[in-house]
C-alpha cells in the first residue's frame, strides 16, 4: 500500500490561494515565466544561429522558415530574441546580487552598529546614488574600454546603496521589537541577532525588492547596450536590436517593435510580479490601494 503524497502546509496553501487570485501576481508571474522560459530555449536550441550572417536574406519578411524575419545582416529575428533574454537575465541577476550581497551587508551593519558606522554608510550611500547606472557605465568605458563586464559591475553598484537603504531601514524595525529585546536580555551579541532573527524577518521584503531592482537592472542593460556600452558584438543584445533598428524605423519599423516589445514585457512583468508579492507578504498594502 503506497503512501499518501504529503500535504501542503495550511500557510503555503493559505498564500498559493491568496497569489492566484491576485491579478498583478497571476500576471505578473506568467510574464516572467515566459521571460525565463525564452532564456532557458536558447541553451538547448535556436531556429538559427544568432550570430549566422546572410547578406542573401537580409531584412527577410516574416516566413515559415525566419518568422519574424531578418534583420540587416540577415540574422533571425527570434534567434537574436531568445539569446538577448538569456544576455539580459544573467546582467540581472549578477547585477542584483552584487546589490545584494554588498548593499545588505551594509545595511545590517548600519542598523547593529548606529552612531558614527551608520552614518558613514549612509552618507557613502548617498555619495553613490549622485552616479546612476548609465553615468557609471560611461565613467568605467573611458577607463576599462565598453563591454557587458563593465556594465553588470556599474549595475550592480547603483543597486549597492538601494538594497542598504531598504535592509537598514527594515532591521530598524526589527531591532525594536520585543524578541530581540528579549534575545538581547538573553546575552545574545549584535552578530548573532542578526542572523537569527533581524535578515529572517527581513527577507521577503528583500525578495520583493530583488525582483524590483532586476527589472531595474534589464531596462539598464537595454539603455546601454543601445547606446554602445554593453553587450559588445556579436553577442545578441535587447538594446543592441534598438540601435541597429533605428535606422530602419521608416522603411522596417518592425524591427525595433520586437525588441522594443520584449524589453516593455520583462519589466512589466517584474514590476507586476515584486507588486503582487508585496501585497501577498503585507495585505495591509493592498488594503489601502
């Protein structure tokens, strides 16, 4: 006689209920699946290859065998799609691990220590938002030469300050509350309390931020690539697409659409999904709406 299969717990069934029937989650969370599932295609197969060059069938029309066409040097169109997801999920999430690896650390640090340490972090937090993404990117080009490397690294320290903000501001809370007043009373040093109770409570807010801040992270990695700075030739780049269509915008503005599409629908999709989660992990917020 074979087992029964174990049953979800009431909590997560409880929040499985609740996520299905919220419209910006649903939403949200299948245009991310799709954003994944494109990336994921284009380990193990594309129509073509993205980096094949056929002058012959460039700016091919829409056809069983290119279907959405070609673009100028007669490249497939979906080929260059799926390989640009896969470029602009790896930015993303190198980008926003490095915000959140260091801009976190940095945050608990500031909360813990207060006085003079979370002053200095603050104020170093502020000194780097004076720099976005884009101006980062240019300043490290001038210096270690255009190229995807160098735009995750200027990504990922614009989501440094980001990801500190939310982090001290969220364990400040936490530091007030009565159970680590009581770990405190306990003997339990400032290290300690940090990990076994100030990031647990703290984490799925820093989740719904992540999934924000990636987002963030692709539009960055769009903008620029288009403007030369980030994905180099011949890998396939969102960004790159633009640029390469705006010449064509009056003759084959199709083009750019694709592209153009694509980049609207991974962030839509990301931004819809950190909103659903946020009004899942907090439903006082989707009260007040």
């Amino acid at each position: 006689m074979t087992g029964a299969a174990p049953a979800m717990p009431i909590g997560a069934a409880a929040f499985l209920q609740r996520a299905l029937r919220h419209r910006s989650f649903v939403l949200g969370g299948v245009l991310a699946l799709a954003l994944i599932v494109a990336a994921a295609l284009s380990l193990a197969w594309t129509p073509w290859s993205p980096y094949e060059i056929d002058m012959a069938k460039k700016l091919a029309r829409p056809s069983a065998a290119h279907w959405l066409g070609t673009d100028p040097l007669g490249r497939d169109v979906v080929s260059l799609l799926l390989v640009g997801a896969r470029n602009s999920i790896v930015v993303g999430l190198i980008a926003v691990g490095i915000g959140l690896a260091v801009g976190v650390a940095l945050g608990l640090l500031a909360a813990a220590r207060r006085g003079w340490v979370e002053e200095a972090i603050m104020r170093l937090s502020d000194f780097t938002f004076a720099f976005p993404a884009i101006l980062s990117a240019i300043m490290m080009t001038a210096i270690l030469g255009p190229g995807i490397v160098n735009s995750i690294i200027a990504i990922g320290i614009f989501n440094i300050p980001v990801f500190a903000r939310v982090a001290r501001a969220a364990a400040k809370a936490i530091w007030a509350r009565e159970f680590v007043l009581a770990a405190r009373a306990a003997g339990k040093g400032p290290t300690r309390i940090t990990f076994d109770h100030v990031l647990p409570n703290i984490l799925s807010l820093l989740i719904v931020q992540a999934t924000i801040q990636f987002a963030l992270a692709i539009l960055a990695e769009a903008a620029l690539s288009y403007l030369g700075l980030g994905t180099q030739p011949p890998q396939p780049s969102w960004g790159r697409m633009l640029n390469e269509a705006q010449t064509l915008m009056f003759t084959d503005p199709r083009l750019a659409v694709y592209p153009g599409v694509a980049i609207a629908l991974s962030v839509l999709g990301l931004n819809l999904l950190g909103d659903g989660l946020r009004d899942l992990i907090d439903p006082r917020l989707a009260r007040k709406r």
